[in-house]
C-alpha cells in the first residue's frame, strides 16, 4: 500500500545509504525526485547500472548541474518543494553547492533535511572519506567476526554498513521527523551517520564489553567456534548453514542425523573441536538439498547456504514477490509497487516552465538523456 502517498523527497544521492533510503520510500508510496549528475560531470565515478538499488523503481529522476549557478538555482527551487531532502556529500559539500540545510530551509522552513555521511556532520572523522568496510571497521564489526585463516579480519561480502548501518538508520530518522513535524509542525536537519548505525547492530557486543571488561576479539559462540552456530560442506560441495544456538533445537538436529550422543554436549567448550569434526563428516555423507528436505521440518535450525544465481531463482522469494522478472517487485511488507519515471517532465510538476526546462537543457544545465535514474530489466531487495 502506498502508506507515503502524498510525501515528497528529493534526493542528492547517487548510491550508497542514501539510496537505499530513497529506493524504501518510493516502495511505500512516496513521491521521490532523484537529482542527478550531468553526464559530463561523471567521469570518474564508479558505474553501478547493475545496482538495483540506484535502479530507481518508482522515481522520477533529474540530472542537474550543480557545478553552474543556474543549475544550483534550480536545484534549490526543487527542494522547495520537497517535504523531505536527502544528500549525502561530505559534511560542508552541500552547502558549497548551494542546496544546504540553511539555504534550503530558508525557501522550504518546514523541510526535513537528512544528511547521511559515514562518519556524521561532526567529530575527528567526518572528513574521511570511505566505503562499507570502512564503516565495519570502526565499529568493532570486522573485529568481532570470524578471522581469515592468517587471523586477519574478514572482508564481509555484502554492503552491512550501507544498507543496515545507513539506509535503515536514514528511513527511521526520516519517518520519525515527519512524525514530529505532524505535531510541531517543525522540520529538521538530520545527521546521518553509517557508522552510528553500525553501532546500533553492534549493541549485544558493545553491552558485553562494558558489563565484563572483556575485549576478545570475535563472540566464539556467533563466529562458528561452536559446533551449532556455523557451516557445513555437503556431498555436492554446497553448504548448509546451522544455527541452532538453543538447546531443544540442538537437540532435535543431533535425533535427526542421528547423533543422539552429542545432545548434552553442544555448550560444552572443550568439546567442541570433536562436536565440529563429527558434524562434518555426517554432513558430507549428503547433498546439501537432501539435508535440507529432511531437516528443516523438524526445527533444526537450518538453512541452505545459496548463491546470488540460487537467490533470484529462490521458489520462497519468489512466492513472496521480492523477485519478479520485470523491471520490480514489491519488496516490503505493505509497500507499493510503481513504475521507473525517467523524464524531465517532473519539473513541470514541481512549478518549471517547459520553456525554462528546455532553455536549461540547450545550455547544458539539465541533461535530458541522463535522468539520475537506471532502469533495470530485473530488481531485487
């Protein structure tokens, strides 16, 4: 359902936190306006056309110049308009282009204004520049996973940071501020920090440490130490992925592939390294899909490990309808499906004249080919 019909946000951001924020409102119906870069202004950049996040299901997108008066101009009349206005440049870049929380709140008092940064508007980082490890980093994230075979930290395979730490945080701030503003009235500058976020997702570790003092690098019990918190290979060289921390679930994994003797034993420390070593072999005698058929009925906690290619052609993802072969899927629970806008008729909507807008092009302000906004052919979560 289209619960944020009605809500506007224009978006300074390409890709990264910011985003995904923009791609989540869309879904629940809002209005968003993605203003991006000229052609001419991207060299350099890295290409992501692939990312379904930057495919901009259901938004309209705008490439402007924000390096020309004119185009600063223009930007700053369009999130004049805007209930909220998403950027994600280093701390003091939006101001310099003229479409800064002052500037914008000067013509728009009641606008939301959510900066999304790694590191926040403040404090002996907010200059670093940086990607998602980066933010896994700093937060105690990589330090608390299970190391590499050097005992090095891991280099995880998906964007934590970006999409839990940052555009997780930024949707619920956004949501939040429009709530208070309901009441108040009042719009707000939001600070944003990825890393703040990650913090967030640290919070069972971080508690520990200050409760015990202790700083010992990975929890043994979530890093796969423990022989029912980890992964196994299979006959067929797929993996299966055990997660069955209590002990009633370990112990109807241990009835079901018939290692009974083990049901007492799986929190014991010294036992673990045999616990480990007798689950790989039993889980070898298997494909991972056999293992999988005549366990997860039984609440074993288990879970294939699946490729991205075994993912998109997942049956329950599919049922869900989180993948679709057409350009999108409903994502989240109530969200609204809409259509890729790729037009420079949204200004029309937002108060330019067409002979203004058509002006702006010829003199290379706007680029009518390069809208902000990659349809893709397929989308995914």
């Amino acid at each position: 359902m289209a619960f944020l019909a009605g809500v506007r946000i224009v978006d300074f951001s390409r890709h990264g936190p910011g985003a995904r924020a923009s791609r989540i409102f869309a879904d629940y119906g809002a209005e968003v306006v993605r203003i991006g870069r000229p052609r001419h202004r991207m060299a350099g950049e890295i290409d992501t056309p692939t990312n379904a996040y930057g495919g901009g299901r259901g938004m309209h997108g705008v490439a402007i110049d924000l390096q020309n008066d004119e185009g600063r101009a223009l930007a700053l009349r369009v999130a004049g308009t805007a209930d909220v206005v998403i950027e994600a440049f280093r701390p003091g870049v939006a101001a310099r282009l003229g479409v800064g929380y002052d500037a914008v709140r000067a013509v728009n008092p009641g606008v939301i204004y959510c900066s999304v940064t790694g590191y926040g508007q403040h404090g002996p980082r907010a200059a670093w520049v940086g990607h998602d490890l980066n933010f896994e980093a700093v937060t105690g994230l990589l330090d608390r996973t299970q190391r590499r075979h050097d005992d090095g930290p891991p280099v995880l395979g998906a964007t934590v940071a970006d999409g839990a730490g940052g555009g997780m945080h930024a949707v619920i701030a956004v949501l939040a501020a429009l709530l208070g503003r309901e009441r108040t009235g009042e719009g707000c500058h939001l600070d944003v920090a990825t890393t703040d976020g990650v913090l967030w997702l640290m919070a069972v570790q971080l508690e520990q440490h200050l409760d015990t003092g202790l700083d010992d690098g990975p929890v043994r019990l979530l890093s796969g130490d423990f022989a029912c918190y980890r992964t196994y290979a299979c006959r067929d060289g797929k993996w299966l992925s055990i997660g069955a921390l209590e002990h009633r679930f370990w112990r109807a994994l241990c009835i079901a592939i018939d290692l009974p003797h083990l049901v007492d034993e799986h929190e014991i420390d010294a036992r673990q390294p045999a616990l480990i070593e007798a689950l790989e072999r039993k889980f070898r005698e298997r494909d991972r899909d056999e293992w999988v058929r005549a366990l997860a009925s039984l609440d074993t906690c288990v879970a294939p490990v699946l490729s991205v290619a075994e993912v998109v052609c997942d049956p329950h993802l599919e049922q869900r309808g989180l993948i679709e072969d057409r350009t999108l899927g409903s994502l989240l629970a109530g969200s609204n499906r809409g259509d890729v806008v790729v037009s420079l008729d949204v200004l029309g909507e937002l108060g330019i004249p067409d002979d203004e807008r058509d002006r702006l092009v010829r003199v290379g302000v706007l680029d009518a080919a390069a809208d902000g906004v990659d349809a893709q052919p397929r989308s995914a979560s």
